[in-house]
C-alpha cells in the first residue's frame, strides 16, 4: 500500500480487521449516536490510508552502534 495505489479490497480487508475494535469502543456512547460514530471512525480510517506514508519499518541494525576493534 503506497499513496494512491490503495484499491477497495484492500480498504475493505483493513476496516474489517478495525471491526471488532470499533464496535467495542462504540459501547461507550448513547445508542442514538453509534452508528453516526461508527461512519466517522471508518472515514478517518480511510482517509488516513490515503495520506499517511506507508513505509518499511526500520531494521535492528539502524539502531546499533558499530564496534570499533582495536587491538
């Protein structure tokens, strides 16, 4: 998934792993505003697909220093 290459599939498969998370947290607001609440969090999930940068995560050798041998 890179900028504009998200297609529908994908967004689909994403906002069903956010499913369950999302109906739980909607337990929390009166029943009237649920579903209200639930389309804004699928559409800032979306949204977010298309501007956030997707890149890989760094690898552990970034993060160690190199051993200077001398002998």
């Amino acid at each position: 998934m890179k900028g504009n290459e998200i297609d529908c599939r994908e967004i689909e498969e994403i906002l069903n792993k956010f499913d369950y998370k999302i109906k739980q947290s909607l337990k929390n607001t009166s029943y009237q505003e649920q579903s209200d609440l639930e389309q804004e969090i699928k559409l800032k999930i979306i949204e977010k697909m298309f501007t956030v940068e997707f890149k890989d995560p760094p690898s552990i050798w970034c993060f160690l220093k190199p051993i200077d041998v001398k002998g």
